[in-house]
C-alpha cells in the first residue's frame, strides 16, 4: 500500500486551509511567550488570592443591604453652554450614522478605503465602549436612532413585561454573528445599519421611545452597563426634569442597582462570552476540536476518511461556530449560577439562587471590559488614527478634502512584548476588580464577616478559571503551540 499515506495528507491539508493564522490580534507574526505560559497562569491566580486574603482581612465587616440608587435631585442640571455641546453632539452622532450608511452605498466597495467600515466598527463599537468607561454613558444623551425618533412620542402598544431584555440578547447575538461570520462588504454594513434605523424608528412607533431604548436597543443596553464602571453619571430630561449629571466613585454604578430580569443576566454573560469565543474561534485548538474530535463522533456515519467526508463537514463547521456563539451565554450561566449555588449552600443563605444571580452578576463588568479591550484595542491604535484621512476622502474616491497626508494618520503598532504584558496586567487587574465588587455585595447580603469571606471562596476559584482561561486564550495566537 505505498499510497496509504496520501489520503491523510490532503486531509491535513484540507484542515489547514480551514484555520486562520495563528497570529496575535492584528499582528503579522508569531510572538513566543517569554516565559512558560503556566507561569503567568499560578502568578495571576496567587495574585488573586492575595487581593481576596486581603480583603477578607481588612474589610469583611457587613454593611446595611440597601441600593444606593441616586434620585434626581442628586444630579447637577447641564448649564446653557453644556446643552449646547449636547445638541452639537447630537448633530455629529446622527450625521456619522448617515454617513456611514451613505459612503457605504456609494462609495468604494474597499473596506480600508471606504470609512464606514472604520467609523462603525473601530470609532462607534470600540471606541465608544472605552469611552464610556472614562467619561460615562454619553450615548443615552446623544443617541443617533433616539434622534432620529425624537418626533414619536407617544406608545401604540404597551411593552410586554414578560419580554423584558430578551430582544436585546437577540439583538445582540445577531450582531455579533455578523461581525464574526458575514463578512460584510461596506454596502452590507450600510443595508444593515438602514434596516436598523428602520427597525428602532418603528420600534419606537409601537412601544415608545422609553421602553424601546431600555429594553430592546441593545447598543444602548451594552453602554448602560459598562457606564456603570465610569466615575460620570447622566439623566435624561424627562416629565419636566431637566437633564443633569453626577460625579461618583469609578465603579461605584455597580452597587447602585441590580438587574432587573435573568434577560439581563444573561446579557452580561454573553458580553463575556462573546468576547471570549471571538478570540478563541479562529485558533487551531478550536478548529481541531471540530477536525479531530467532532470528526471521531461522526465517523460511524460519515467513514473514517476525513477527505470523502469534507463536503458534508464543511457546512457543518459553520453550524457548529454558530450554536457555539448562541450557546455561549448559557454556558457560562450554568457555570456562574453552579458557583453562586455552592455559595448559597456552603452559607446556609436564605437568598435564592435566583437572587444571587441578580446581586452578583455586575460584580462580572469589570471582567467584561478589561476582556474587551485586551481583545481589540491593537485594532483601535492601529486603524483608529486613519478615520481622519479617511473623513478626507470618505467615499474612497481619491479626493484630500482636509490636505492630510497618510504618514500624519499612521496607526501606532506596539512591540507584541508591551501587548501581552499589559494584557496580563490589565486582565488581572479586571478580575481584582471583580473580586472587590463581589465582596461588597456579599457584605450586603450576610449577617457575619465569617459567611462574607466564606461566600467569595466559589467566586475566588471562577475569578481564578476566568483570569487563566483569558490569558490562554489570548496567547493561543501568538504562541504559536
């Protein structure tokens, strides 16, 4: 049999042309760990019981259970000037979205010329979302869509209760399906901007401009919550109320309310795990859990031969990256609702399963935006500084409106050492902040500092799972192993 072999051979090959290379986010080569990566794991996870053995130590005092939910009255009203500023704000958030939507349809079909691909994608989504951390949730004062429908002001029909977040979660997932797996053209991402715009001003027709944008708009629900972490807080005008803003405490939002419904849990969740699964997706661990393993289950009825086999696994693949994403927050429910029932347990709390999963689930936002920005913010510094050569020349048609010239716009690359460092570092420090947040909130909840510190010990041990799955997920990329 000297040609055994060869059907094994253009199987791996098959499966190569499968996967991505395993390059660090948005950089073009391989970066080798300076040290072993099971170092950095047990360093970041003695640091983390550290910080809970210190906060055991020095703070496990209970506080008095109540919300700290600000009224009105605690917010300064915006001055003439700073209304001003708003109404300007506005002008620039809506005129970007009919930008994008209309350099998308008629510009160049080039996504690094085009500029609706950058201001949506690196200005809009990830740049916003850092913002919003630093200087609060800006958005619910200048939303383009809550513009756009500012004439509709009265409901058609009541919001269903029962729907709750759950239009958002869906929302949400779809979003970002399409940014992993659409691979939108610039015309596709202004089809999709339009259909939403359109969306979100019937929506406001039926259900009204309040339930429609706390309940359903789930770009407005995504910035809600990371607003929470920023030392800002805003109101809007409402029933004669001016709007005002607030100063706090960086993080302090989290201890000012609970989610409202398991919809918003699970949004949480999924603002994790989606950002997990996008760095994990396209690596060759996750690309031979399919190849391999999936392949092993299916053979009994596919055949052992992995290249007859290919025209019905490839279809499959997709199937399988797509209920991966939708499955996610689930996943990750059903592992942080088994931590949170240990704690329950292990404290003989009177607090349900599902009251715990309310008080606890903001102490995870602090994970969720350093996850975040460890994941793109290469993306941001590299392609960010080109939004101004590209509002110079918006329709990718060769025009200079501005006189700039590209090496002004250069994006900054950092050296990959300086990226995965401050990756570890702000990951650990991400999960610390968790770990503080879950500890005030059990200071809250029980009646004796011996059942605070002895609740945190299930949360201690998913912090230290989350911090090492983070970074091995991270340097799965760049480590090339």
């Amino acid at each position: 049999m000297p040609m055994a072999w060869f059907p094994k051979a253009v199987g791996l090959v098959a499966v190569s042309l499968l996967t991505a290379p395993a390059y660090g986010h948005s950089f073009g080569k391989l970066y080798t760990l300076p040290v072993p990566f099971w170092l950095y794991g047990w360093a970041s996870a003695a640091a983390l019981l550290l910080s809970f053995l210190a906060l055991a130590a020095l703070s496990s005092q209970p506080k008095q259970d109540h919300l700290a939910a600000p009224s009105k009255a605690h917010y300064h009203a915006f001055s003439k000037a700073a209304l001003c500023v708003l109404w300007g704000l506005r002008v620039i958030a809506l005129s970007a979205l009919v930008l994008t939507i209309v350099s998308g349809f008629f510009g160049t079909q080039d996504a690094y010329r085009n500029i609706n691909m950058t201001l949506f994608w690196i200005v809009f989504v990830l740049g916003l979302a850092y913002a919003t951390v630093i200087v609060g949730d800006i958005f619910s004062l200048i939303n383009p869509w809550q513009t756009l429908s500012a004439c509709l002001s009265k409901a058609r029909f009541a919001y269903p209760e029962k729907w709750s977040y759950w239009p958002a979660v869906v929302l949400y997932i779809s979003f970002i399906w399409l940014e992993l797996f659409a691979e939108l053209t610039p015309w596709q991402l202004s089809a999709a901007l339009l259909a939403y715009s359109v969306l979100n001003v019937l929506g406001v027709y039926s259900v009204g401009a309040s339930a429609w944008f706390r309940y359903v708009e789930f770009f407005s629900v995504m910035l809600r919550l990371l607003g929470k972490l920023a030392p800002v807080s805003y109101c809007r005008a409402e029933q004669g109320a001016p709007a005002g803003w607030r100063l706090r405490w960086p993080g302090a939002g989290l201890m000012e309310s609970r989610p409202s419904s398991m919809s918003e849990v699970v949004f949480i969740l999924f603002m994790l795990s989606s950002t997990a699964f996008d760095g994990l997706h396209n690596t060759q661990s996750w690309a031979l859990l399919y190849w391999q393993d999936v392949f092993a289950w299916l053979s009994p009825w596919l055949g052992h031969n992995l290249v007859t086999a290919y025209s019905t696994l490839k279809p499959l693949y997709a199937v399988y990256q797509s209920l991966a994403l939708v499955l996610s927050p689930f996943i990750y429910w059903l592992i942080f609702a088994g931590c949170l029932g240990l704690m329950c347990l292990l404290t003989r709390s009177p607090e349900s399963l599902e009251g715990a999963l309310y008080r606890f689930s903001y102490s995870l936002l602090p994970i969720v935006v350093v996850y975040h920005f460890t994941h793109y913010f290469t993306l941001v510094l590299g392609q960010g500084p080109q939004v101004l050569l590209l509002l110079s020349d918006p329709l990718g048609f060769g025009w200079n409106v501005l006189g700039l010239e590209a090496t002004q716009t250069s994006g900054v690359l950092l050296d990959m050492s300086w990226v995965w460092h401050l990756q570890v570092g702000l990951i650990l420090l991400g999960h610390i902040a968790s770990v503080f947040v879950a500890h005030e909130v059990a200071k809250r909840l029980y009646e004796t500092s011996q059942q605070v510190w002895i609740s945190q010990i299930p949360l201690l041990v998913l912090m230290m799972a989350f911090t090492a799955s983070g970074l091995w997920i991270l340097a799965q990329p760049i480590s090339g192993g």
